[in-house]
C-alpha cells in the first residue's frame, strides 16, 4: 500500500505540475485513445500499480485542464492546494458521514466550517445545514424544507401524507431562473413547469414590482448570481413583500452568494441573509473538490423534519447528527476540504480569491470592448458574455477557440442573441492567462471574420 500510495502522489504530482502548459481541451486522438480501457470485463485479478499506470497513461490526457488557469467553461473553480490535499486524506480516512459516531472528526469538521460559512454569508447563527453534491441537492433540500413549513402551518404533515390531498403550494421564480432549481422542484413534486413566472430586466435581474399576490402558502425563488450575467435578484424589497404576505424565500445561490466574502463585491448580497433558505455550491467558488454543495435553513428544524430518518439501530442523541439534514443517509465526509480550504486561505484569502477572479472577468471584458467585440453584460462579478455577431459567426467562434486548447469557453443565448460565456471561477487564474486566452479569442475572432 506505501509503495503503490507513493507511486500514485508522483504521479499525481506531475499531473498538476504539467496542467499549465497542457492543451485544456484535450485533442481528438486522446480522446479516441479511452477505447483502451474497456473491453470485456477481465476474468482475473490486475496489479494495483498496474491499473493505476493505466488510468493515468491512458487517462490522464483525456481529462479536460478545469484544475489550470485558463478553463472558462460553465462556473467550475479549480482545486485548492490545501482542499485538495485534504480530499486525499479523507479518501484514505474513508469515513461516512451519516453520524458522528461513525466518524467523530467528520462531524465536527461539519460543525466548524458551517460556523465559518454562516459568518462569511452573514447568515442567522442558528440556522441549519446539510453537506450534500451540489446546487442541485442544495436547493432540493433547502426547498423540502421550504414544502414541509408551508404544508405544516395548514395542518399537513407532508412527509407522512405525501402530496396526494395535500393543501396547494405555489413557488414564484424568476424567468432567468437556472434550471437547477427547476429539476429540484421537479423532484420534490411542485413541478418545473406549474410556477409562476416574473419578468426580469436587461441584466436578469427579476422585476418585484411584477410579482403576483402572495401569501403564506408561496415559496419565492431568487437568485444570487444570475448564470449568464451574474446579475443578483434585489433581494432586500422582495424579501421584505414576501414576508409581509407570509410567504418563504429561497435564495439559489450556487456561486454569487461567495460575493458575500469580498469587501468591494458584498454589497450585491443586500438583503439575501433576510431569506428563509440558501444554497451554495463549494466546488464552484470555494474551489474544493468535486462533489460539494451546502444547503442552510434559517430555522434548523424544518430542514430536520424534512429529511430525517430514524429506526431502531440509528443513533438518537442529543447532537448534531449529520445525516439529519441531508437526503443522503451514507456519504463520503464532504465536509474534511471545506474545513480545510477555508483554513488555508482565511478570511483575507478567500476575499482575494473572489476579488481577483471578478478583476480578471473585467480584465476580459475590457479587452473585448477594446477590439470592437460586444460585451452584453455588466461584468458586475466573474461572468462575461460576449457576441462575434450573428449566431452563424458567434458559434464558429467559439468552436475555434475549444479547438484551439489555449483555453476553453462555452456558447450560451442570452435574450435572443448567441454570446460566448467566459466564467473566471479558479485560484489558479492569472493575467498572464487572460491575455494568452484573450490572444487566442481574439485570433479565432479575427481568423473567421477575414
């Protein structure tokens, strides 16, 4: 186990050295070069240093570079070092973090870095929260809250009498809400399709003066960091009329609710810690391991009552048991490189991570002004959306610019127009990659226009 431990931090080791100089996408010939490990199913016992050489010969090379400096794709951060060292360790720990006497340091790495969270986003002390994958899970979770409160205050015990009869629930979204969100309410049976819809303005912003009547049996949905934009919800006046009228406000706040972190960017948050629910991703701006999400509800036990289980062989104690607020019952001690990166960088550091990656996003954004190519937002955090001209240019654009490998974008629409997203999310971006990656945009650009 030494020996085939070592061999793997080696080659892992040249694995993260080597990600600055590699192709970010990686080239069709290495893709068609994963054929290798298939085949039937061997009928005998494989050296372990054997597969590991596999995998990373063969592997290693059809990754996609997300852990460099230069993948703008989606909002995917990197892999702090500190996070990423503490993910192998919770490997080799094995433990599941169902409860804590399953695993007592999990646990109460669980409790530290949820007290350092609710500090970072200005939320109560007291609310409650689950580690669970991802934004999708946050927002099932947070959301299952949400349905178990309203359907409780009309005498409905959801969780016992299904929805079958239950008392009507109506959520109020915005139309630029992320379809995360939307899966979740699908789920959890409110339906993706049966919400009501408010319009949001030239940013993505939701409108409050159009929302509907509300009342004590609405959960309203806002957003802290719009996908394309990064735009945020003004949450102060929609928190404040949804609460006049009873009704409970959930935040989707899967990477802008970290702005809350960042002196110059904080105030984007305004009134977000008036909500009732929040969900956040950590492998996104906290640049943590995949997989990482949190969902936190003001009030601990509507989370409690929504996801719990019990039976006669499982704990009940007097504690905080990790299992309690989240749909997973077994899971991997997500919360081991959250404790750890928020560690590492400490309160200055992870404002400078955020602060950086929003200078770099404007950084792009004024080189693409400076070449005459439109920016169609504001660049107010780390997203930038950018047109080559119609949808025809814009799409062969961007293809040109995957294929290149000097970086990586993606295509996204975004009120009616065809954009390249740039997403600045990572530790590991530097200006020197935003001008090699603006260089690069810019020659695919100008290649294709003449």
């Amino acid at each position: 186990m030494r020996e085939l431990l070592a061999e793997t931090a080696v080659r892992a080791a040249r694995y993260a050295s080597g990600i600055a100089t590699r192709r970010v996408f990686p080239s069709p010939a290495e893709v068609e070069r994963l054929q290798a490990l298939g085949g039937p199913l061997p009928e005998c016992s494989s050296d372990p240093a054997t597969v590991l050489a596999l995998l990373d010969d063969i592997g290693s090379p059809a990754t996609v570079a997300t852990t460099g400096g230069r993948y703008f794709g989606f909002v995917t951060g990197g892999t702090l070092p500190a996070a990423l060292a503490a993910n192998w360790l919770a490997a080799t720990w094995d433990q599941n973090a169902a409860f804590s006497v399953m695993s007592p340091v999990a646990a109460k790495l669980e409790e530290i870095a949820l007290a350092w969270l609710r500090d970072i986003f200005k939320l109560p002390e007291t609310c409650g929260a689950g580690f669970v994958t991802g934004a999708t899970m946050a927002n099932f979770a947070a959301l299952a809250a949400a349905r178990h409160a309203l359907l409780a205050r009309q005498g409905w015990k959801g969780e016992e009498d299904g929805l079958f009869g239950a008392p009507a629930l109506r959520v109020v979204v915005s139309v630029e809400a992320h379809v995360s969100l939307l899966k979740a309410l699908s789920l959890l049976g409110l339906g993706s399709a049966r919400v009501t819809t408010v319009p949001a303005d030239n940013q993505g912003r939701m409108r409050p003066a159009e929302l509907p009547t509300l009342d004590d049996r609405t959960i309203v949905c806002i957003q802290a960091g719009n996908v394309n934009t990064g735009a945020f919800d003004p949450a102060n006046e929609i928190c404040s009329v949804a609460h006049d009228a009873g009704a409970w406000v959930h935040v989707d706040g899967a990477f802008g609710l970290w702005a809350s972190a960042a002196p110059s960017r904080a105030h984007l948050t305004n009134g977000i810690p008036d909500a009732d629910s929040w969900a956040t991703d950590c492998h996104k701006w906290l640049n943590v391991p995949y997989d990482s999400g949190i969902a936190f509800v003001r009030q601990p036990e509507n989370l409690r009552n929504a996801m719990a289980i019990s039976a006669a062989y499982l704990p009940q104690r007097d504690v905080r048991e990790p299992m309690q607020y989240t749909p997973e019952a077994s899971r991997r001690a997500r919360g081991v490189e959250v404790w750890a990166a928020l560690k590492s960088l400490g309160r200055q550091g992870l404002a400078e991570l955020i602060e950086r990656n929003c200078r770099l996003a404007e950084h792009f954004a004024e080189g693409l002004r400076r070449a005459n190519y439109p920016v169609l937002n504001d660049a107010v955090l780390n997203q930038v959306l950018v047109s080559f001209g119609d949808a025809e240019m814009t799409r062969r654009v961007i293809e040109r610019v995957q294929s290149d490998g000097t970086c990586w974008c993606g295509g996204t629409q975004w009120h009616g127009q065809s954009a390249m997203r740039i997403s600045v999310s990572s530790w590991a971006t530097t200006e020197d990659d935003v001008e090699r990656s603006l260089t690069a945009i810019l020659r695919a650009a100008e290649s294709l226009a003449g």
